[in-house]
C-alpha cells in the first residue's frame, strides 16, 4: 500500500517535472527581454552615454541618500584542506562588508549542482547563516566546472535549470553566479558554438531561477577582460538581459608568460602613456567602455577588483620599470595575496606608484611585484563612481588581509571599498 503510493506520487512528481521542463524549452525561444520588457536598452547607441559622470553629480548624488546604493559582490573561496595558512572561514567575515557574498566554487555534474567536497555543505550554512546577522545580505553560490559538457545538450541544460532552482533553495541561496572562464575558449581548442550555448544556458536559468520562481533568484556571470575574450566568448548584449549583474573580472591583464616575458600590472586603470595599439586596451577603463559599447547596461555593469597579485624574476635588477625584461615568475609561485605583498613592502621593497595606470608596483633585487593598495582600490572605487556602473566586485575575500596582520586593519582593502560605497550608510 505504502510503497504503491510512494510510486504512484513519484511519477506523479516525475511527470510534473517534464510537463514544467517542456514549458521552460518552449518559453526560452521567446528570449530573456521578451518578459522583462523594463531590461531594454535600446539607447546604448547613443554615444554621450560612454562618458564618465562629472564628479559634482556623484557628489550631488551622495548629500541626497544616505547610501550610493552601489552593490559590493564579494567572492569567498571555500577554503581546502591541506592548504599551509591560517584558512579565512565564514565567523571571520563581518557580515556588513559586502552587499553579496559569493561562494566559490561548486561545479555542475550530471545535470545537477554538485559541491566540491562533501564538507562544503557545512560551509554553505555558515555563510547563509550570516544573514541573520545582516538581513540585508545576499548569498550566491558560483559554478566554475562542467560548462563544456552541460550545454551541448538542450534537454539537459533545461533540467539542470530546474535542477540548479531546487538546490539553491534548499540550501538559502539568494542565487546562482557562472564562473565558466571561458566559453569557446582557447579558439580552436573548444568548440565555437560554446558562445550561443552559453546563452541558452542563461536563459533557461533566467526562467527557472527568476521568472517561475517565488521569489526570485539572483543570478549573475562573471565575463573574462580584454576585447578577444569578450568577442569570442559571448553574446553579451543577450546575456546582459538574462541576468542582474554582469561582473568584469579587471585583473591579470598581465602576467609572466614565456612569450611575454615583461613586467605589467595585473590591474590597470587605465592606460598609459607608453602602450600602443593592442596593449593600451588592457586595462579596466577601455574594457568597461567595450561591454557598455556592447549592450550591457550601465545598471548592471559590475568592475571586478583585485585582492591579489602578481611576480615576476627581473632579467636585471637595474632594469626594473612596467615593461622590463623577466626571465620567470618571481616570488610565491607567481601569484601572491594583497597581505603577502603588503609584507613584502613592509620588509624593505621599495613601492612605486604609476600615476597614469593608478596602480603600485614593488620591486626588491630581481623581484618584481604587481599588486592593489589601499590607494589604488580608492582609485578604482572612485572611477567606479563616476562612471556610473553598479558596483564593484572582489576576488576575493580571502587574498585581503582579513586578519589585519600587515597594518593592523581587519579586511584592509575591502573596509575602504566599504567606506566609500556604503559611508553615509554607515553615518548614519
Ligand atoms: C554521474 O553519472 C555517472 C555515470 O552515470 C556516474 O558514474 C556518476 O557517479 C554520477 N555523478 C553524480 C554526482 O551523480
Ligand atoms: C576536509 O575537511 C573536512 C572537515 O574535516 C571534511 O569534512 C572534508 O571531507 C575534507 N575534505 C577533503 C577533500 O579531505
Ligand atoms: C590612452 O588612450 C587614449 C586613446 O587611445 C589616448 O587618447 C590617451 O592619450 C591615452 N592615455 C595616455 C596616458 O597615454
Ligand atoms: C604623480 O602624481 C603626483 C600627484 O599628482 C605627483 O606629485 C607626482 O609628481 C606624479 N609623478 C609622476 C612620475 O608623474
Ligand atoms: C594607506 O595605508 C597606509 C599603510 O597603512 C597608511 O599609512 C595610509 O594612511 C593609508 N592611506 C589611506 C588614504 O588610507
Ligand atoms: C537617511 O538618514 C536619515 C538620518 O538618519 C533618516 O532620517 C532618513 O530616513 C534616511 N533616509 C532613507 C531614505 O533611508
């Protein structure tokens, strides 16, 4: 008797669940805006519109509110075993520092969300559990494997959208994030028709996660800098209109690369003098301006932000300008946190600051160090603000000096991101 009934409310269940997941297929050939008519954004070809807000008008804007209303999506890296440093964990996050936090990462397997390690479960908890402390934050969980596999097949990626809409909700996720670095990338090493898969994707997420959902879910992607990624990798007015943010990941526009062999900031500003053609794209300024060329709305346009940095091994430790000759990475494997480069200055580095890219460099002998400040993160947080886009995001909260062991400041890089982003929040 039990078990007939348990089988017949299965398939009950299971015949439900096509009859919805044939709808979503239908509805998705409607396309994302069709629904949400207020996500146009036909006046992207006006040109006015690429121009940075007077920093009055920012101005104005603050003595008016008592926030700037900007978002602060903050990635959190699930921290792994074995690993040698004290492991940032979710009781160390002040809850009020970032308006999102994002987990990073889970991956998606046979349809379906899957963690990393079965300990993650505990982890997803104890960060949604930080919303008791701050009831105004979101939690978001963010895929980064099993892209390539998911998305050739339509059937799946359907069931996987309402698969991904269960799992979510019976963890407390507030959304989903896509970390997929990158789709149809390398070109010639993946396949092309990535691009228009990825879209169907964030379509059929943009159905089950917000639309047929109560209430909705976030969702958001995370994009790759620099103008051949963006082109290759996505159709990015289409994807724009499926989510709520679309984060610029403006960091390691440079790094040591046999073919490359030069010093370069990981995060410039913006361009310098003495970059030509190709170069003087690769910065977060000429990025920002491309994707709001490209369609995506200012009001969803997130800046990516370093907590991190790069190394590089001089060739010679009298040559020691951006764009020296290295011979290897430098310190640290080639990549080091804000705290680790923080130390490295504190220790006797001397630290250079490059008015026209807006970004410190360090240099000691033959070590050549790349890295964001306190300073520089002004910058960039105040560019932020002029421009007008919707916020920045962080990767991440682990890689700051969340200890405060360099200069006594808990989370050194993102209490200012706070203090300018959320100041007349806190004021009052
Ligand atoms: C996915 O499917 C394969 C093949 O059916 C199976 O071996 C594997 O255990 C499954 N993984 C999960 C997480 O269900
Ligand atoms: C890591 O440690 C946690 C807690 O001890 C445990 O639950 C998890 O399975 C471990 N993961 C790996 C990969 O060893
Ligand atoms: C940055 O590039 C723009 C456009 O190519 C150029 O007009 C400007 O002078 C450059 N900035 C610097 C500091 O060279
Ligand atoms: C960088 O800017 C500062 C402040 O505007 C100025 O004092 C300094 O001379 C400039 N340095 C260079 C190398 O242009
Ligand atoms: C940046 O950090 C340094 C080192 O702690 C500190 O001396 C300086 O006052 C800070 N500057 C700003 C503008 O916060
Ligand atoms: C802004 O802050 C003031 C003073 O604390 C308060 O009276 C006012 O209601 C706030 N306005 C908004 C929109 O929250």
């Amino acid at each position: 008797m039990a078990s007939q009934f348990v089988r017949s409310n299965t398939r009950k269940i299971i015949i439900l669940g096509l009859i919805w997941i044939l709808v979503m297929i239908v509805l998705s050939y409607c396309g994302c805006d069709v629904y949400n008519s207020s996500l146009k954004h036909d006046d992207h070809e006006s040109s006015s519109d690429h121009v940075l807000l007077p920093l009055k008008e920012y101005k104005n804007y603050l003595e008016n509110e008592n926030s700037t209303d900007k978002k602060i999506l903050c990635y959190y890296s699930i921290p792994q075993n074995g690993s040698s440093e004290t492991p940032l964990t979710a009781k160390d996050i002040d809850s009020t520092l970032c308006t999102h936090i994002i987990i990073s990462k889970a991956k998606i397997e046979n349809t379906t969300i899957v963690p990393v390690d079965e300990g993650d479960f505990k982890v997803y908890a104890e960060v949604v559990a930080m919303k008791k402390q701050n009831p105004d934050l979101y939690v978001l969980l963010s895929l980064a494997t099993g892209f390539s596999s998911l998305v050739q097949d339509r059937i799946a990626v359907a069931v996987f959208a309402y698969n991904a809409h269960k799992f979510l909700t019976t963890h407390g996720f507030d959304g989903l994030d896509l970390d997929w670095e990158f789709p149809a990338w390398p070109p010639g090493k993946k396949n092309p028709k990535e691009k228009t898969w990825f879209t169907y994707l964030l379509l059929q997420l943009n159905n089950a996660l917000k639309l047929a959902s109560h209430p909705p879910l976030l969702l958001t992607v995370a994009v790759g800098a620099s103008q051949s990624i963006i082109d290759n990798s996505y159709e990015i007015d289409q994807l724009a209109k499926c989510v709520d943010f679309v984060s610029v990941m403006g960091y390691n526009y440079h790094m040591y690369k046999p073919y490359l062999p030069f010093t370069g900031h990981n995060s410039p500003l913006s361009n310098s003098s003495n970059e030509k053609g190709f170069f003087s794209t690769m910065n977060i300024h000429w990025d920002t301006i491309y994707l709001i060329m490209k369609g995506v709305p200012k009001e969803k346009l997130i800046i990516g932000i370093p907590t991190f940095g790069h190394t590089w091994r001089l060739l010679e430790n009298d040559q020691y300008s951006v764009g020296a000759p290295a011979v290897a990475e430098g310190i640290l494997g080639g990549k080091l946190t804000y705290l680790e480069a923080c130390i490295f200055v504190k220790e006797g580095a001397t630290r250079y600051f490059d008015n026209e890219s807006k970004v410190p460099y360090a240099v000691r002998d033959r070590d050549w160090v790349s890295y964001d400040d306190n300073i520089s993160i002004i910058d960039k947080v105040q560019w932020v603000l002029d421009a007008g886009v919707a916020g920045v995001m962080t990767w991440n909260l682990n890689s700051d000096d969340w200890a405060g062991l360099c200069n006594g400041q808990k989370f050194e890089l993102h209490a200012v991101i706070k203090n300018m982003l959320m100041q007349k929040l806190l004021e009052s």
